[in-house]
C-alpha cells in the first residue's frame, strides 16, 4: 500500500463521534474458528497484529499452544511457541480471514516461532518469551518488532529486558533476530504501532511506543523507509514537541521524546482513515477497546471513542486495524481482537459514525 502523505496542519477540527454496528464475524484461531490452525498446532494464540507484503498479510501471533484442556483459561497449555505467524490473501474481510498458510513451518507442517523465546522460568531473573508487537515492510524485506518479557506479573504488568527487531527475506520462511537497534526494556518504545508515510518528500516508517505492560503513554519515533536505516540504531529520530511554526522537532536523543497520548494504554495500532481524513488509533484501557482520531501523527489526537465494551466481551485486548481491510470508503473497518478466556483471535467490524 502507499505510504500516507502527512498534512502537519494540528487545526483540523475532530469528527469522529462514535462507532456503530459492532460485529463479531469469525473467530480466527483455535477449537472451531474458521481456520483450522489446530491442525498446524495453534489451538490457542493471541494478539494477531498484521503486515502488509504485496498482496500478502501476515498476520503476527503471540504466545502460541498447540494442546489445550477444554476448559483451559487464558495463556497456558503443551507445545509452546513464543510466536507464530499465518499469512492470506484473502481481499474480502466482510465474513472472516481465511488463512492461506503459516509461515515458518518445521518439518512436518507444524506452526514455529519466528523468533523463539528462551522460556525461563518467570522470575525476573531471564527470558520468559519474545513477544511480537507490530511488523512492517521495506520493499522484500518483513521486519518484525518484539519485546522480550523477562516477569508476567499482575494482569497487564510485565517487564521487559529489551525491545528489538527480526527480519525476514523470504516471506516469513526463516527470520533472524538483528543486534541493533535495540531499546532498553524500561523504555518507552518496548511495544509499537506502525506506518509509512511521506514527510517532506521523504519516505519514513513512522512507530508509534507505549512501555512494557498496559499503563503508560504514547510517544513516537521515526526512521528513513530503507533497509539500512531500519537496522541502523542512530537513524531513528524521536518526536520532541513541536516549533513556533506547529512544525514537528525531532530529535536523535530517545530522551527527549514527548509524550503525545496520555493514558493507560494497551497494545495498539494506528492507520490513516481516509473517511475520516484523520489518523485512527485503536488500543484497549481498562477492559474496554477504544478508538482515538489524530490530526496529525503527533496530534492532537481526540477523546477516546469506545469502540468494544468489555462487559461484552470479558478479557479483550489488542484491537488491531489494518488499512487494507476497511469497506464504504473505510466507514467501516475491520479488526482482530483477542479474548483472554478462550485465548483465541476474532474478527470484528464497526462502522464509523463521522459528524459534520
């Protein structure tokens, strides 16, 4: 898809108000789920963020297992990959995803890690698993962003020892893990959301970070689209506030990053809304998936706008869009969502309610 031209202009009024017809259309993975992952050993996943790779997307699960009881609750059970991935081609999100494939494979067919965790035990002192954030593209090249969780603790803290990325140069068949860059694991930047854009004339992938866990802020960071910026650690620049002129400042130092969505924020994704003409950011806080509308990608960026209650659905987290998959002009947008109980990833859909 073609990066978004960014407009820095931060006096466009709001019009996002609301969201409506929320559906639940497939679940995705695990004991009846329109895919039959159990047959290549995912009877229970999470998360389900996706890339976009020609016509391809890749759609990039988290702790995965491929023995469940039937009354299992939440992430546990046999065969334990730190992450899979399924890839599609499917072009119609209307009534589900049909998975394609996965991508790795072993040897006989089975979903693996594309890059596993060390699984020590959860006790601060190791690497629990790599859990995989966001991914993006770089013409041939699939890069995966992951934080590597050295303590599960309460529900929605954990600790990090560090974020990184992996790369793939043949569709996802085999990735390695990169040395640099990496980001500290008390950083801001430990899960991330991402997008391609024009700035200026220049192509940038830009990545927006919360820290470990599901109760810090949002802060963003950009780095030139070529694979040798990507994997250069002082190519990525940090947005530090804006000048006299509302034009963004942006700075070499990670420390110097500014804050730009205050909150409790868990997993999210941003995309450009054509329908809208704003930028559309989804992510769960307190049990309930939200949407908020940014201006600019810095912002400002909206109030929150509820998009699925979670006294409906107990235990959801990671309401993740993709660009590709909207319909009605992107009025309506499709998403996955992972629920905590049965451990698995749906699909849903809302429809955008836009004001004057």
């Amino acid at each position: 898809m073609s990066p978004v031209t960014v407009d820095p202009d931060p006096d466009k009024p709001f019009v996002l108000t609301g969201v409506r017809d929320l559906t639940e259309i497939a679940k995705l993975t695990g004991p009846d789920a329109i895919n039959d992952t159990e047959a290549v050993g995912v009877a229970g996943t999470d998360l389900g963020s996706m890339v976009n790779l020609g016509d391809k997307t890749f759609f990039l699960f988290g702790d995965t297992f491929g023995e469940r009881d039937p009354d299992a609750y939440g992430g546990q059970g046999g065969f334990w990959r730190s992450n899979v991935s399924a890839w599609t081609t499917d072009d119609d999100p209307s009534d589900g995803i049909t998975f394609d494939g996965w991508a790795p494979v072993d040897g006989i067919g089975m979903a693996s890690a594309m890059v596993e965790g060390e699984h020590d035990a959860n006790d601060g002192t190791g690497e629990v698993t790599k859990i995989p954030t966001y991914g993006f593209a770089i013409d041939d090249t699939l890069y995966l962003s992951y934080m590597s969780v050295k303590f599960w603790g309460e529900p929605g803290a954990w600790d990090a020892n560090f974020a990184g990325l992996a790369k793939s140069t043949d569709e996802g068949e085999t990735w390695a893990a990169l040395d640099a860059p990496t980001w500290p694991g008390d950083s801001n930047f430990v899960q991330v959301a991402t997008a391609q854009v024009v700035e200026d004339g220049a192509e940038y992938v830009y990545l927006w970070g919360i820290p470990a866990g599901r109760f810090g802020s949002v802060q963003l960071m950009r780095v030139p689209a070529a694979v040798e910026a990507v994997e250069d650690a002082s190519a990525y620049e940090y947005f530090a506030g804006t000048g006299a002129d509302d034009m963004p400042v942006w700075s070499t130092d990670p420390a110097e990053a500014s804050t730009i969505v205050e909150g409790t924020i868990g997993e999210l994704s941003v995309m450009w809304s054509d329908y809208l003409d704003r930028w559309l950011m989804s992510y769960s806080d307190a049990g309930n998936a939200y949407l908020r509308e940014g201006a600019t990608p810095w912002g400002p960026w909206g109030e929150p706008v509820e998009l699925v209650p979670g006294d409906e659905y107990p235990g959801l987290y990671s309401p993740y869009l993709n660009p590709r998959y909207v319909a009605d002009g992107g009025r309506t947008i499709y998403f996955t969502l992972s629920l905590w109980g049965p451990y698995n990833v749906y699909w849903f859909s809302a429809e955008l309610e836009k004001g004057e």
